[in-house]
C-alpha cells in the first residue's frame, strides 16, 4: 500500500513514498548511494530457510540457472541472529510475495545438498523470480551463481562449505536466504516529479510478513526536506 505524504521542502511541495522493499525493488532500476544510519546497520537481522526433497539446476542462454526445488515444504522458516530470540512460520505464498526478490539487489542465498549421511555441498546464488506451485509441491528461482559475495548475516560456518561445481539434479535441499536487502523511498517534488531517492536499510516483520523499510514515515519525511535542501529538486526521469 502506498502512502503519499506532504512535506514543504525548498522544492515548492515534496511527496514521499511509503511502500514495501519488495514493491520499491521491483519498480525501480537503481539505487542512490547513501550511508545508512546506525540504527540501520544495527538492526536485528533474520535468516530464512526453505526445504525439499529434491531439485535440479538447469543452465540457460545467459548463463544463470533455473533452480526447482521438488516436493518443497509449504512454509518459510524465519529466525534472527543473536543475540536477539525471534524465529517463526511464514507461509510460502506470503513469504515471497513479501519478500524482495528484484532484480536490483536481489537476496544471496546458500543452497545446501545433502550429500551422503553426514556431508553437504552449498552453491551460493543470488535469488530472483520466485515461483511457487502449492499443487505439484515445486519452488522455482531464477539463479545467478557467485563466486564474490558478502551476507547481511552471520554465515561463516555454512559459507565455508561453498563449491564451484553445479549439480544438474541432487537430493534432499535447504535454501538459506539472506534477511531483507537495502531499498529506497522516492522524494517526489510532485505526484509525478521526482527529486531523487534515500537508500534506506529494510527490516523484516513478522506480523505481515513481508521486508518494509525500517523507519517511520515522519523519518523519511524530514530526509526528504535534507535532500532537497541540499540538492535542489530537478526532474531525475
């Protein structure tokens, strides 16, 4: 949902967009560079697991990956690093609808493949273009492979087993997905102006599963009123 705020700024009147980090990622094409702020980079982070009892990787024409994942468990498992206690249950419609899986920064995630009784292979891939089929019990995702990566979480221990090579079929699998990506809110001198964006963190909630950006809108109201004092609205489209 949409929520258009006035503000007076040096550009005449100024609107800002408050919407999901899931809708922001999608409707835009890149990111203004701007620190986030300590509460931002402190902020609870979260882990997502998702399961099944078989998949494949199928290489296309761009070099990326259709990963299916077979007979997948129907819900998302969520739970925080420490040293905070928060874990729970999203159903898997409700999960990726309200999760960001844009192409602009999509979310890393660590394949794990059960190999053996005791041993495990992880491939880590960046996420996109989820789809699921509750009936047939299957979960797709376009996958970009990385060889270069870095997480909002503490994976070190899983991260260590990462390998290069890409099965085309494996066995039982748990898809960990790093917690929500950073996005933006739009300044607007207009309802169809804009005077540029704030990168802001995103944090996950709980009660409605989905990524928001983490503060309230009042907080963007007054970077918006910073951004355009000190950068005079123009047309950015």
């Amino acid at each position: 949902m949409k929520l258009a705020i006035l503000v007076s700024a040096l550009c005449s009147l100024a609107f800002i967009g408050a919407v999901s980090c899931a809708e922001m990622a999608a409707n835009e094409t890149e990111l203004d560079e701007m620190e986030l702020n300590e509460t931002e980079m402190n902020r609870t982070t979260f882990i997502f697991i998702q399961e099944g009892t078989g998949g494949t990787f199928v290489k296309d024409e761009s070099g990326n990956y259709t990963l299916t994942i077979t007979g997948v468990v129907p819900y998302t498992i969520y739970f925080s690093d420490r040293p905070e206690r928060v874990g729970g249950f999203a159903p898997m419609d409700k999960f990726l609808d309200g999760f960001c899986f844009g192409a602009i920064d999509p979310p890393n995630a660590a394949v794990m493949l059960r190999e053996g009784e005791n041993e495990s292979d992880v491939v880590v891939a960046e996420l996109t273009s989820p789809q699921f089929d509750e009936t047939n019990s299957t979960l797709t995702y376009t996958a970009k492979v990385l060889d270069d990566y870095t997480f909002n979480s503490d994976w070190s221990h899983i991260i260590s087993k990462a390998d290069d090579a890409i099965p085309e079929a494996f066995g039982n699998v748990s898809i960990v997905i790093d917690d929500c990506p950073d996005s933006f809110v739009g300044c607007d001198k207009s309802w169809d102006e804009g005077c540029g964006r704030i990168k802001t963190g995103c944090c996950w909630h709980t009660w409605d599963f989905t990524c928001e950006a983490c503060h309230n809108d009042e907080y963007y109201v007054n970077k918006c009123i910073e951004k355009v004092t000190i950068q005079p609205c123009s047309r950015n489209h």
